[in-house]
C-alpha cells in the first residue's frame, strides 16, 4: 500500500481523513511541522497532504524543508485561505497540487491517483534519462590501449569535481569528445553543454559571442544577444583551441572565471553566472604560457589539466583497422 501523511493542526480534519482514506493508504497524521519533519526522517511517504495554514508556521516554508528531505513525494497543498498568490507560490516550492477546503473526499481520491500516476511517469522519465547517460557514457571513446584506459580514468577522476578543465592533445584524437564525456557524467549533465571553436571565430567577433551584447553596442547590433556564457549558465562551456584565442580576450575571461559574472558588451551591468569551463588546445602548453597562451588563467581558474594521448598511441588500442571502423558506424 502506498505510504500518506497528513499535516494539520486541526485534529479532526487528521482523525477524519485518516478514518476515511486508511483502507487505501497507509496513513500517518502529524499536527505540526516538528512532528511531520520528524515522522520523515523515518518514513518514506508516497503522498503528503499538507495545510498551508500550520499553527504558527508558514506552510509555504514547511513545503521547502519538506522537498528537501522527500524531494520524490507529491505534496498537495490544502487551505481554506487560497489565493492566486501562495497558488503559484506553492507550485514554484514543488508542490503537486493546490486545493481549498472545504475537501470532496471522492476529489481527493481521485486526486491522489494522479498524484501517484505522475509520480510513475516521473520516475519513468528519470529512469530513462538515467540510462540514455549511462549509453551515452564516453560515447565515441574507444581503446583498451594503457593510455586510452589513464584517459576513461580521469575522466572518472574530474568528471563530479567543479573545477575547470584543460586537455591538451593533437588535433583529431578526440578532445571535444572527452570533454562532453565529462559533462555528461558529471554533476551537472542535466544542464546544457554549449561548444565554441575559437580558432574559426574571427577575434573581433569572438567577445561578442562569449559575452553577449546590447542593442546599438556597435554597428550591426540591432537587437540585444545573449553570449554563450549566459546560455551555458549552471552548465559547461567547451572552449576549443583556447590558445587561438587573443591574450587580452584571454585575461578578461580570467576575470570571468574569477568573478563570475559577466558584462555584455555595451552594458555596465553585471550578470552572474555558473559554468563550468573545459578548455581545449593542441599546442604545448609550456611554451605557449606568456605568447598565446595566459599564465594567469592556469594558476588563477583552478584548471585541472591532462594531456590526450597521440593519434599513434591511441589508435595501438585497436587490434584492427576496420574495429575503428566498426565502432564508428556503430
């Protein structure tokens, strides 16, 4: 049976609706936050009936302390002082549902059944979701060679640490590959991957595309534009051939990654942002630091770096040609 706990703190309305719905559920009654908090710190529950008007707490707050302990569970907000406002408030917080008392019981029944059908289609979608990233997982990567499995293996390494990530290796081994591998393994797949090659952006455009810009900011600029660091926000930003980059652009993505925030160009105002960063280059980065490649950047954005190995060292993964080339057309 499924699991239901109700929390008002009119007794009679628990003693009631535990009467009228417990050959259905399993039914638990709490007349307060700290008693409901408590029960489900024990209790899985399939469904919670909760009451926006809770004593002396705000039952808006108690569905946000509520989510975070059963984020999973359909909460069905109750009250005989609805509004529009606390409606759409309750539904921003995560609740299922919103209704006014007084409560039809066979409405509520019928209620808690879509309540429970969408709570399995939910965890369908998640399921699925799950799944298509586990068949995506290094998705293109392929080799048994030892420097093919050092590469599975950091990616395993740094793929659930937010820090930002440098790869370096020659043109064609796969670098944008592993870098989506990262993303989609890691804490933030559920956001987008957003991908930008800075060797084919002519220099004098490319700021606009990484920050974005206002209307009338320059000549050509009639509508405002996003850059694709507000696009990629709370997600991964892919940085190809960060080293064709212009070392001045360079140092003012130094400060975005430090302060995170950008300014688009033609704005003074700040907007903040969340992205992780993946930077790519095929040249050695030793002798590039200081000539196209910023010093700063390496010891200021906390990069993770590692090198990919050879297309020669790679391709020794295979037994065969025609295994690459099977795997391809797969």
């Amino acid at each position: 049976m499924y699991k239901l706990l109700i929390i008002d703190d009119d007794e009679a309305i628990c003693s009631s609706l535990e009467f009228a719905l417990e050959n259905d559920y399993i039914v638990y009654t709490a007349l307060n936050e700290e008693r409901a908090l408590a029960i489900m710190t024990a209790e899985e529950f399939d469904i919670i009936l909760l009451d926006l008007k809770l004593g002396d707490c705000n039952g808006l707050e108690t569905l946000i302390k509520i989510k975070k302990i059963s984020p999973a569970s359909a909460v069905i907000i109750m009250t005989a002082y609805g509004s529009i406002e606390s409606s759409v408030e309750a539904m921003k917080n995560g609740a299922f549902y919103y209704i006014t008392k007084p409560i039809e019981l066979k409405a509520l029944k019928a209620l808690f059944l879509k309540a429970l059908e969408y709570r399995k289609l939910k965890s369908k979608v998640e399921y699925l979701n799950d799944k298509l990233v586990a068949e995506y997982q290094l998705s293109g990567l392929v080799g048994c060679s030892p420097d093919m499995q050092r590469v599975f293996g950091l990616i395993e390494k740094v793929k659930n640490i937010d820090s930002n990530v440098l790869i370096t290796g020659e043109s064609g081994t796969g670098k944008e590959l592993v870098a989506r591998a990262i993303h989609f393994n890691g804490i933030r797949r559920s956001e987008l991957f957003e991908a930008i090659n800075c060797a084919t952006i002519n220099p004098n455009l490319l700021e606009s595309e990484l920050f974005g810009y206002e209307k009338g900011a320059f000549t050509g600029a009639v509508h405002s534009k996003k850059g694709i660091f507000e696009i990629a926000n709370h997600g991964t930003l892919f940085l190809d051939e960060i080293c064709e980059m212009d070392i001045n652009l360079q140092a003012k993505l130094l400060r975005v990654v430090q302060e995170k925030e950008v300014i688009p160009i033609g704005s003074e105002k700040r907007k903040k942002i969340d992205v992780r960063i993946i930077c790519a280059t095929n040249r050695d980065i030793k002798r590039s630091i200081g000539r196209s490649f910023s010093r700063g950047f390496i010891l200021s954005s906390q990069c993770y770096k590692y090198s990919y190995p050879t297309i020669t060292r790679t391709l020794r993964g295979y037994t065969t040609p025609d295994q690459l080339f099977y795997r391809k057309i797969q």
